[in-house]
C-alpha cells in the first residue's frame, strides 16, 4: 500500500517512458488545482471548499422554477419538429415489448463495496460479497419454481449468467436485478446479455430497456 500512486502519476510515469509530452498530463498537486480553479472562474479558495461544497450563484434546487426553457417557444415542447432531422414521431411514443421469450426487464446498479469491477481480486471484497447475487420477485420465483439460493442462469439473445438467487419483494414483479462489474470469471458480468447499441436521437450511448429470462439450475 505504501507503493501505491495516483492515477495521474501513473500517466505521467507512462507517458516519460514513451516520451510524450508530460504537458498534456499535469501533475496532480496544490498549484494546478488553484489554477483551475482560477481558470473556471469559481471564486472560492481550496481551503473554503474544503469546508463546504461550491455551489453558483444562480443555483436552485428547483429545475425551471423560472419557467424559461430554451425551445424554439420557451415552453416544454412535447411536440418537436427537430424530430424530422431523425425521422423520428414529432411527438414521444412508448413501444411496448411484447416478446413473451425474454418476459423479464434486466437492471444493474453499483455495488456498495467496489467502484464497477475495481476493488473485485480483493480478498477481503470477495469474502463480503461472496458469490453473485440477483434479485427476483417472489411471484417470478414462483412460476419459475425458482427458491431463495437457488443458483440460477439468466440468458437472453446475447448470452448467459449465472447467479444465486435472492428472493425479495424489495424487486418489482417483472424485473430481475443484479450488480454490474463482476469479472469475467465470475460469469455474472452483466455486458454479456446487454446489445451493444446507439441511440436513435444523437447516435450516443443507448441506455435501453433489456430483457431476459430465468431458469433454475440443478
């Protein structure tokens, strides 16, 4: 642990080794922060954020409370003509999945004890965690004659994981839920039954719905 470095002194230390130039990767300490503090024009010392979070001048907690909205018609627009550079419903609409294979919607959260799969080859997170874990409502379970630490295979299209089950009410009938940043090793790494996609609008990320199902192992 004493050997431990900051990320960025790891840049920095690559980036000699393959002569680049170190000015692109700032070094990580007391003088550069000021100055990009200065830079951004935050008025607040390093010792005064230290004490409280720097919050603007013009910060509210209500979202709009002036009811200003930059739109064509500085109102909310539900309807939108910009939808036609996309080709897309000028209006939002809801596609229902209707295939009755995969029934389940698949979520992922963070886990409490690691930062996605940082933190995973630690012993001691490995003995708090123990193996993987997904939640299922008890309805879900029921049909599926799935019991509480069952292990079981959750599949789609995609592909395969495999969990034990926690049987819990705190899990929406429906939907099925397990931690995402497990190592390949553990076979409950959630990438493997997600399709990788873009959006429809932007052509960015595409955080969509995911369904699986679930069948209990021997």
């Amino acid at each position: 642990m004493e050997e431990c470095k900051h990320e960025s002194e790891i840049y920095r230390m690559l980036a000699k080794k393959l002569k680049l130039n170190l000015d692109y990767i700032p070094e990580n300490n007391i003088d550069n922060i000021e100055k990009i503090l200065k830079a951004s024009g935050i008025e607040k010392s390093l010792e005064e954020l230290k004490n409280a979070p720097y919050l603007p001048e013009d910060y509210d907690e209500v979202a709009f409370r002036d009811r200003k909205f930059n739109t064509v018609t500085g109102k909310i627009q539900f309807k939108s003509k910009t939808m036609k550079r996309w080709k897309m419903s000028l209006i939002p609409e809801y596609i229902e999945n209707k295939r009755t294979d995969y029934p389940l919607m698949l979520i992922s959260y963070h886990s409490y004890e690691k930062i996605n799969s940082q933190y995973s080859e630690i012993d001691k997170i490995k003995k708090l965690l123990g193996a993987p874990k997904a939640k299922i409502n008890p309805e879900d379970a029921r049909i599926r004659n799935i019991n509480h630490g069952d292990k079981i295979k959750i599949f789609n299209d995609m592909g395969a994981i495999y969990a034990y089950a926690e049987v819990t009410s705190d899990i929406k009938e429906g939907v099925i839920s397990i931690p995402f940043g497990f190592l390949a090793e553990e076979k409950a790494n959630v990438n493997d039954i997600v399709e990788s996609m873009k959006t429809d609008i932007g052509n960015g990320t595409a955080f969509h719905d995911n369904y699986v199902e679930v069948i209990k192992l021997d």
